[in-house]
C-alpha cells in the first residue's frame, strides 16, 4: 500500500473534523480559545487518530464510527504536550517547529488551554455516543479504555516517574515501565479504542491492545534515539534535551544500537499479532514498520 498517499488522506480528514469540532463547541473566551486552536491545529502526525482509524478499518468497521475517539485522542495528546512543556516539566520553549504554548500565551493561559482540551476531548465522545451518532455502549467501552490510558494508571503516571527518574540512576525496568505508560499506553488505546467502536470482539481487542503496546514502546524508543540524532529542522525540537534534564532513556542506559534492536524486535512482535485480520489490517502493519524510519 502507500502509507504516504494513506497517512495524508487520514490526517486531512481528522485536521477538518478538529477544526469543525472547536468551531462548534467554542468557549466564550478568545484568548482560551487562540490558545486551544494554536497547539491542537499546529500540524502534527496525528499519529494517535490514524490509529484509531486503523484499528476500526482492521476488524471491518467504518471510519465515521471511529472518528469521534479519533478526535478524543488527539485533543489528549496536545493536552499532554501543552502540560509537558511548562517549565515545572520538561521547559521546553519549541515544539513542531513552533514556539511552546506557554511561550506565547503564558503560563496559566497555557495550562488552561490543556485542561479545556482534556474536557472537550471527553465530551466529544461523550456526545456521539448520547446522539446516537455511534453505538452508546461501544462509546462507553471507548471512553474507558482511553481514560484508563489517560488517567493516573496510564500516561500521567508515566510522566511521574519520569520527573522523579531525572538525574537518578535507573535500570532498564523502570525505562520500559515509564515509557510504557508515558506514551505506551495511548498509542494501544488508539488502536484498541478503533477497534471497539468499529465492532471488534475480545480476542481482536486483545490482539489490537498487543500491537499498541509494543508498537507505542518502540516508538518512544525511536523518540529517544531522535533526541540524539534528529535534526532539529526535521523534528521540529531542539536536540538533546533529554540528555540536558538527565532523562533515563533507553540510549542513556544500554546505548543507541541496543535500543535500535529493541524497537526492531517490538515492532515484529507488534506485526505479528495482527496476522488474524489479514489485508484489512495492512495499514496498521505499514505504521509500524514507519515507526522504525521516521524522522520526526
């Protein structure tokens, strides 16, 4: 297939359904509203919809009844970046290319605009499943599984232990634990969450969460690896950084070409657990596979 033509096609389609969604449900005040706009339509892979797409395009489900967890997921993710960039966190002044948030909102407008994302992402899944728009109790599954991945067992968990690893010595373990919910965890919700909505029984869902979980490891493995040899022009993120906060990453503990085996290995085993859906699930085969030589 051409994972180009199909990421494009993907990625267009939820950036208009983004737009939509914040013209629709806009607060009353501007200044929240520019910054909401600014980070959550700033460009980006939409890595975290596509999947979700994905997943529902691979046990046979429509596009429109996974869009609304699509559009959810996103506005989690720019929440997550907003927060991860204040200066009590990671203080990072660029992202994508563009200056962070709070760099040109402020502070408090910035942490605003990440919780408002948070909510409105919630509510719009919410929304869909009480007008009928996609089935009530498969939105609520949904809902679940993403809030699970979202919430203090998942992501923010994740993004504890990484505070708390800055400038300690940790083993390989507690890396795989961090990166595993810091980022793990919603890329296999993104999956997961598509393939409840597109109609997916528990033996798919079980499938689909194994390939989330091992293809979201490696693709924080190869975020790691960017940090060290990415080129700021492409990544869109100033180098190194990682290193500057004394970050426990996986090249800071067993090196670059070690890492690079690992997310090689995750990757095959993400893939091999998607040999049940055959062709219908080749987009998901090809993403993983972009994982491996992607640049940003």
């Amino acid at each position: 297939m051409d994972l180009k033509a199909y990421l494009e096609e993907k990625r267009s389609l939820v950036d208009r359904a983004l737009k939509e969604a914040l013209s629709r449900h806009a607060g009353p005040s501007e200044e929240l509203n520019r910054a909401m706009s600014y980070s959550l339509l700033s460009g980006g892979k939409r890595l975290r919809p596509i999947l979700c797409l994905a997943g529902a395009e691979a046990v046979g489900g429509s596009l429109e009844s996974a869009l609304p967890a699509a559009l959810t997921l996103e506005m989690i993710h720019t929440y997550s970046l907003i927060h991860d960039d204040l200066p009590v966190m990671d203080d990072d002044d660029l992202r994508r290319g563009k200056p962070t948030n709070h760099m040109v909102f402020g502070e408090a407008t910035a942490i605003l605009a990440g919780d408002g994302l948070l909510t409105e992402g919630f509510g719009l899944l919410i929304r869909a499943g009480l007008e009928g728009r996609i089935d009530p109790g498969r939105a609520l599954a949904a809902m679940d599984v993403i809030a699970r991945a979202a919430g203090s067992q998942g992501m923010i968990s994740g993004q504890v232990l990484d505070l708390e690893a800055e400038g300690q010595e940790a083993d390989l373990e507690r890396v795989k634990f961090i990166h595993g919910h810091k980022s793990g965890k919603l890329i296999a919700a993104s999956v997961t969450s598509g393939g409840i909505l597109g109609g997916a029984d528990k033996e798919q869902i079980t499938s689909l969460n194994h390939y989330g979980q091992c293809a979201g490891l490696a693709f924080q493995i190869i975020d790691d690896i960017l940090d060290i040899e990415g080129d700021p022009e492409v990544t869109g993120k100033r180098g190194g950084m990682d290193q500057a906060h004394g970050k426990a990453t996986f090249p800071g503990i067993i090196g670059l070409e070690k890492s690079w085996t690992i997310a090689k290995d995750l990757v095959n085993n993400a893939t091999a657990s998607l040999v049940e859906f055959g062709s219908s699930a080749e987009p998901l085969h090809e993403i993983a596979g972009y994982f491996l030589t992607r640049q940003k």
